[in-house]
C-alpha cells in the first residue's frame, strides 16, 4: 500500500451488534477503512485468530462547526453474521 493510499484511509470507531437491536452493542475498537463504508457493505475484521464477518447497518457522523477546534468523527454500526 502506497503512502498516499494510507493517507487517505478513514479511521473509525465499530461498534457491533451482535445480538437484537435491543442488546448492547460491543465497541471493537478504531479501524482504518479504505473509505466510508455504506450500509449493506461487507466487512471481514479479525479479533484473535479469527475472521469475523459484518454487515454495516449505518454510520454515525459527529460533525463539528467550523472553527470550533474540535475534530469531526464517525463510526460505523455493524451486525455480527458470523465467524470462521
């Protein structure tokens, strides 16, 4: 991957579903993605030794007013659909 490639990487926080929409979601930490995803894009994210496979549901956009100095940020909400 080229420099320029990682500097135009999106860092996001994923928080997964993995139970109903009622359960409480699991933050799994900040990830680099490629670029926004969309909802109904596919994500492979490996926790441990194994592949866990998502279905993004949303993202969230904390968007900031300008000259405010605070950072604007999103993340991503994914259901579980399996692992292996």
């Amino acid at each position: 991957m080229s420099a320029e490639e990682k500097a135009n990487m999106v860092r996001m926080r994923l928080l997964v579903e993995r139970g109903s929409l009622q359960d409480q979601s699991e933050e799994w930490g900040e990830l680099d993605f490629l670029a926004l995803p969309s909802p109904g894009d596919r994500l492979s994210v490996r926790r441990g030794n194994e592949a866990n496979y998502l279905t993004v549901l949303c993202v969230h956009h904390q968007p900031t007013a300008p000259g405010d100095g605070e950072e604007p940020t999103a993340y991503v909400v994914a259901k579980w659909t399996g692992a292996g």
